[in-house]
C-alpha cells in the first residue's frame, strides 16, 4: 500500500477512536467536565496534520535542503497556528478552560505522534530507494 494512502486511513482511523472516546467522555464525565466542542478540536487536528503530512511528503521529493526548510517553516507556522487556535477557544469557550487544555494537549500528542511517525518511515523508505 502506498505511503500516503495508508497515512490516510490511519488518521481516519484514529480519528473515529478519538471520536468514540469523546463520545464516550461526554457521556460518562460529569456534566462540569463534559466538553462537547472536543469533535471541533479532534477535527481541527485531523484535517491539519493531514494537510501538512502531503505537503511535506510533496517536498520530500525534492531537494533535501527545501525540505529541511519547508518542515521547519511547518512546524513553526503550525504551532503558532495551534497556539492562536487554542487561544481563541479559550476566550471564547464557555467550558471548563481545565478540561479543553486536556483534550487539545492529548489530541496533539496523538496527532503528532502519528504525524512524526510516518513521516520518519516515509522519509527512510524514500532514502533506501534508488
């Protein structure tokens, strides 16, 4: 299977278990700590490592040098991105500001992970090849 396609269903997969977690948070928490913008933010992270996965498996097919630029641009316009949306949410949120740090620190991480992930087997497997 191709690299970006199996990405794509990974996310999708992983995106249906954060939603069913969430669903499943929602539920069973407390009503103070149930927070049903959570779907907002898991698809905020979909969508966004997604879009930045291709564009940096794009690049990768070029010169290492661009690469190197055009990951760490990325990352940075990224988490300022993140850092901007979280702000945003927080001002605006009328929810427990405790339990959104929490949801949108674990869908980072998860995200992220997955994104480093297969961007490190990508980026090998391109290398072993001629």
């Amino acid at each position: 299977m191709k690299g970006s396609a199996k990405f794509l269903i990974t996310i999708l997969l992983v995106t249906v278990l954060c939603a069913a977690g969430q669903m499943l948070w929602n539920t069973q928490a407390a009503p103070a700590l149930q927070f049903p913008a959570g779907y907002f933010l898991l698809g905020f992270f979909s969508v966004t490592v997604t879009l930045i996965h291709l564009f940096l498996m794009s690049a990768a097919k070029g010169d290492g040098q661009a690469f190197v630029r055009r990951y760490l641009a990325s990352t940075v316009l990224k988490f300022m991105f993140y850092i901007l949306m979280l702000v945003f949410v927080l001002l605006l949120s009328k929810f427990d500001k405790r339990v959104l740090i929490v949801h949108f620190l674990f869908y980072y991480v998860v995200f992220t992970v997955l994104e480093v992930g297969f961007l490190y087997t990508e980026l090998e497997k391109s290398k072993k090849q001629p």
